[in-house]
C-alpha cells in the first residue's frame, strides 16, 4: 500500500480517529498540567538539548567508556553495524543458552531492527510482555505508537484477542478484567522464560548500568527471572552519569505521561554476582548503529537527541488523524517522519516529510528541542534535488525554498499567511493555506493560536 | 574490520574521558528542577498521597514497632497474616511471632517487605539495591509492597539519593508508585504486572 493509500484507509477508519482522540487528548492535557508545575521546563528542555549534544559529539569517548565500565560489572558487549548484525548476536546468545522461550519488554529499538521477526525465524517463543506489545503480538499487527503501542485497539477489540487465546480469559469485558486476565497470562509466561530481552532508555558512560523505565513492572520481571538478560540499544543512549540521566528522565515523563516519573526506573550493571539469590548468570549489551553514524555525519544529528518520549506525536494534527500505521514504518508522527527515510531510505518514505503542515507543534512540545520542521524541510529538499518529487510538487517546493533560504522574507509570509489562516479559518481548522498550496492541498492546517512560532522564536520564547 | 571498530572508526578520534567530564559536569550544573516548596517529610508524604501513586504510609518509631505495624496492615487490607520477609537480619531479627513469615515470595497474591535505602520527596520515589540480603524479584511479584524506610533517609530530590560513579550494586530501582497501566483505551488500571498495593511505613 502506498501512503496515499494508506491515508485514506486510516481516514475512513471511524473507530481510529475515536481511539486516537481519547488516547493524545489525554496524553496533551496531562503533559501540559505537568509543565505548568515546572516552570523552568523551557531552560531545562535546552539543557537537556546541550547534553545530549555533548554526548553526539563526542559519541565514541562515551561509548568507549560504557563498554569498560560495563565490562568491568561482568556484562558482555557486542557492537553491532546493522540490524540484521544486531538480531543475528541476539540469535546467537539465545542459541548458545538453549533458550525455547524469550521474555521481551517494550523496546521500539528492537521494533527498529526487526528482532520479533529474527526470533520467530529462529523458532524461538517470544513473549511481549508490555500489555499493549501483548495485544499487538495477538493481533499481528505493529506499533502505532511509540508510548501506547496499541493506542489504536478498541476494548471490544482487546476482549475478543484475549478471549480467544487466553488460558483463563476474564468473565466481563471490563478494562480492569481484561488487564488481571493478561497479568495472569503473562505472568507465567514471565516466569519461565530462558531469556529476557530489553532495550534500553538510558546507558549510563560512567557506571557501566543499563536503565530502563515501565510503568507495569513488567521489565523487571522479564529481565531477573531469566539465566540471560540481552539488551539491545541505540548508540545515541550513552549519558555520561546518573545526574545527566536523571534531568532526562524528569524531562521524559513529563513528556510522554506527564507524570513526574515513571513507576519503575531501573539501573542494571551487570550479572548475577555472588550471594545473589536472583538474578541473570550473563549479561549481554548489544550497542546498534543502524544508520545512526551517517545520521550523524549526514545533517541529522540533533534527531540523535530523541529520548523517544511521544510528545511530538500527540501534538501533532497530522498524526491526530491518521494514526502511526499509516506512516509505514517503525516509528510515526513527526519524529517518525524524520526517522523512516534515513532508516528505510528516501525513495519510498518521502511521502512522509511531505506530511507535515510545518506548523511547529512538535518542535514546542519536543523535551530535547529538535527543530523537527527544519529536518523534515531538510528530507523535502533533498528529495526535491534527488528528482523524487513530481513537476507540480517541484514548482511548489521550489518558491517555497527559496523563500525558506532567506529567513526575513519567510517570516514575512508566513505572518501573512497567518492573517489570512486567521480569516479563513473556521472552527479552527483551514482547509487550504493558499501561499503553499503545492503541499497543503488535502491538508488541513490549525488555526494558528498567537503569532507564528517564528515570531515567538525570535522573541526568544523557545 | 569488526563491528566495533567500524563504529568507533566512523565517530572518529575520541577525546579522552577525563578531558569531557568537567564539560559534562558544567552542562548539568544546577539542572533546573519542578517547585516544590515545604517541609521534606511532608512533601513526601504529600507525594505518597498522589493518585498517580496511591501508596498508603504509617509511622513508627523504632524498628522494634514494625512487627505491630505490619500486622495492621495485613489485618486491615490482607486477610492473612502471612509474610515473605527477605534475608536480612535487621528484619529476621525482630519479633515475628505475630505473623507467619514465607520462606518463598507469595506469586501473585500475599505481602512482601523491603527496605528502602531512601525516599525521595520531590516525586515521591523509594529507592532500592539489590544485596544477597535484599533480591528484587519478590517486590515485584507479590501483591502488597510494604516498605521500611527510615526517616532520616528521606530526601529532598532525586539528585540527593544518587549513587556516586563507581562500582553499583547488580542493580538500583526507583518504585514511585504501584503499577499501573493505561495501555487499553487510555484507563488507568492499577496493579498490572507488578505490585498493587504500596505501603510505606517511615521508623524514627
Ligand atoms: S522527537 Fe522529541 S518529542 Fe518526539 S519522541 Fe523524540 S524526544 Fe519526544
């Protein structure tokens, strides 16, 4: 399916939109509560923007520092160029610890490189153990978000997955029942497993631990029963200590839940030691590139800065509504957008930068302040120069660069583009913005709340 | 070329670690931090309260106390008085002649309790390590968490229950909170894989 395609589907799809409404209403509503009891959210955002920065630039001292001080905790660490070297060391592990049954917990990383795939090739069992990972395991389906990877499932349709392949299913079909019917499902499952799979949200240079963040709990579950505990992570994941670590995660749950913190914040370094009753006996780090030192290379290295906290989706009007399936890859919404082409390549993702109506929500809302519009104009103009757009879109694109270029004359259309959004908008929503119609046709754009994003830029309000 | 250097390659000549840190340490700084104006007890009280975190508290004032504590809470909220106490001898050696105590962690249903090595007022976390004394598996199995922690351990921020760099237990954890999850519609559902009760009870 193309993305058009796939668009249209999403549109036509009622109980979409419902699902999408209720779960990124919410989602804003909290994150915004939770901003205004932390005032200094703006100044905290660019730091945390700096650190992460820091740390890109200086990728392989903190790399190099993870994996002695990781080494010296007991675990093993494995690098990885690509996923299909990435899930072929995770096979591998699993292989040599005789391992039938994996226990995962929710990492978007391994999403990325495919490991639900590399597992079931390998007949190895997997068992997702966060309950929206659960229900889209069921389903056969893939995330479509990267905080409620099953934000698009109605509870009807969750009551008939786990009714039909629960051991003990619930009786009512109440959101209560249903989550006690997979806690006693996933539980065992949990229980017996060879191995435990992680991702990582952070990994900290100077202590060599591993740190990852759930609600459910059921991380930890999944990871100390098991003899073998693999993570696999993302290089841009070094921080170089607790403290670092520690002003993200503030940042992150705000951003995702709008909750202070996260239930369960959980540091590993390393294997079972001795006297432990519990515990792993090996612990394995697979650090992934993946595209991400081209990224680096290649004009993308403030998107390194993404600590994956879904912020950007839930503000954003096109996400609000066609959801993440239609985007077509491993990560939706503006972040996704960014994303998809430098990992699935341009050709067939650059549909999705086009699919933005650059109104500057995301780059708000975003904990590490990725200026998420300029990289998606970046995709458009790359794949205007590459030839990939048709003659129409190139004339569009082409005024609208060249404006883009030279920061005055932009600011000065879109503020007239903003009074005129202002007088044709109706309840808040324009159909056609007619300075760019090039790529706003079949769009709608919001009404726009208090002078451009530029204006307030310049203000010094970011 | 193996994979590591290959990446390591890309990412170019690196800097050497001792050189980074005082830059490192000059971007955290002061790092900003949410309000929070008031006694730290009471924030942390106040933090345990919290809908997000639903945990109840009680208080007493030496060690010796917690055996008539712990009883109340099984009486009032457990039925049972029946208890998975972890190996540690400042807990085994206390009177227990009230309660049953487990030899294995109840999966699924029961009580288990820990010691907190601190408590953090500004998010309402309690913080824990794993020792041969203290294994971290049975405060996620059971169904009732009931946590010591002394009142000198309370803190003030995050910040101030940090571990220095250097050797970590196997593993540290923050519980702020019982588990909970809003996978399904968005509703919040508590007690999804891990605990869903929490009681704190501060000594001293
Ligand atoms: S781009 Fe920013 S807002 Fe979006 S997921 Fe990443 S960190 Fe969050």
């Amino acid at each position: 399916m193309s993305f058009a395609e796939r668009v249209d589907a999403a549109l036509h799809d009622p109980l979409l939109k419902t699902a999408i409404d209720r779960a990124t209403g919410t989602a804003q509503a909290k994150r915004a509560a939770a901003i205004a009891a932390f005032p200094s959210f703006e100044p905290a955002r660019r730091r945390a923007a700096a650190i992460k920065d820091h740390v890109i630039a200086n990728l392989g001292a903190y790399l190099a520092a993870f994996e002695a001080n990781a080494q010296a905790a007991g675990a093993a660490v494995h690098w990885a160029r690509t996923a299909d070297e990435a899930c072929a060391i995770v096979i591998d592990i699993c292989k040599k610890a005789d391992a039938k049954r994996v226990a995962r917990s929710k990492s978007m990383l391994g999403e990325e490189i495919g490991l639900p795939h590399a597992l079931e090739a390998a007949d190895i069992t997997r068992v997702e153990t966060d309950l929206a990972e659960h229900i889209i395991q069921l389903a056969h389906e893939r995330p479509s978000h990267i905080i409620w990877p099953a934000l698009h499932k109605t509870r009807e349709q969750v009551a008939d997955l786990f009714r039909a392949s629960h051991r003990s299913p619930q009786n009512e079909d109440t959101i209560p029942a249903m989550a006690a019917s997979a806690r006693r499902q996933l539980r065992e499952d949990m229980l017996s497993a060879d191995v435990g799979i992680s991702g990582a949200n952070f990994l900290i240079a100077d202590t060599g631990a591993v740190c990852t963040v759930t609600n459910e709990g059921n991380a930890e579950l999944s990871l100390v029963p098991p003899r073998v505990h693999i993570v696999t992570a993302g290089i841009e994941k070094v921080v170089p200590s607790m403290r670092h670590a520690t002003h993200l995660l503030r940042l992150l749950a705000r951003s995702a839940t709008g909750a202070a913190l996260t239930q369960y914040t959980t540091f590993y370094a390393g294997p079972r030691r001795p006297g432990d009753r519990e515990g792993p006996e090996e612990m394995h780090i697979v650090l992934v590139d993946n595209g991400r030192t081209r990224m680096r290379d290649e004009g993308l290295a403030e998107m390194l800065r993404c600590i994956r906290c879904g912020a950007c989706m839930n503000h954003c009007v096109v996400f609000r509504q066609i959801g993440g399936h239609a985007y077509g890859g491993t990560y939706p919404g503006p972040m996704g957008a960014v994303l998809t082409p430098a990992l699935d390549g341009l050709a067939g993702a650059k549909d999705l930068p086009n699919a933005c109506t650059l109104n500057g929500k995301c780059r708000e809302v975003c904990p590490v302040d990725i200026p998420l519009p300029t990289l998606l104009r970046g995709w458009r103009e790359k794949s205007w120069r590459e030839g990939l757009e048709p003659v129409t879109m190139r004339r569009g694109l082409g005024l609208w660069a060249w404006a883009a270029k030279r920061p005055a004359l932009y600011r000065l259309g879109t503020r007239v583009a903003i009074a005129a959004l202002r007088r044709f908008g109706r309840r808040g929503w324009i159909a056609r913005l007619p300075l760019a119609s090039g790529w706003t046709d079949g769009r709608d754009f919001p009404r726009p709340e208090a002078g451009s994003f530029m204006a307030r830029y310049r203000k010094g309000e970011r | 070329m193996s994979a590591r250097d290959a990446i390591l390659g890309k990412l170019g000549p690196a800097r050497p670690i001792a050189d980074l840190t005082a830059q490192a340490d000059a971007l955290i700084g002061h790092a900003e931090r949410p309000l929070l104006d008031g006694d730290t007890i009471d924030l942390f009280l106040a933090q345990l309260d919290q809908p997000s975190i639903a945990a109840t508290h009680d208080a007493v004032d030496t060690l010796g106390d917690l055996p008539a504590a712990v009883t109340r809470y099984l009486d009032a909220n457990v039925g049972a008085r029946a208890l998975y106490l972890p190996p540690d001898p400042q807990l085994l050696d206390l009177d227990w002649q009230s309660v049953t105590t487990l030899h294995s962690c109840p999966v699924d249903d029961g009580a288990v309790l820990a010691i907190a090595r601190a408590g953090v007022a500004e998010t309402g976390s309690l913080i824990f390590e794993t020792a041969p004394v203290a294994p971290m598996l049975p405060n996620f199995l059971a169904l009732h968490h009931l946590v010591v922690l002394h009142r000198a351990h309370v803190v003030r921020w995050l910040e101030d229950a940090l571990l220095p760099a250097g050797p970590q237990p196997r593993a540290h954890y923050w519980v702020t909170g019982v588990s909970g999850t809003t996978d399904i519609e968005g509703q919040y559902v508590r007690g999804a894989h891990g605990p869903r009760f929490l009681h704190v009870i501060l000594v001293g």
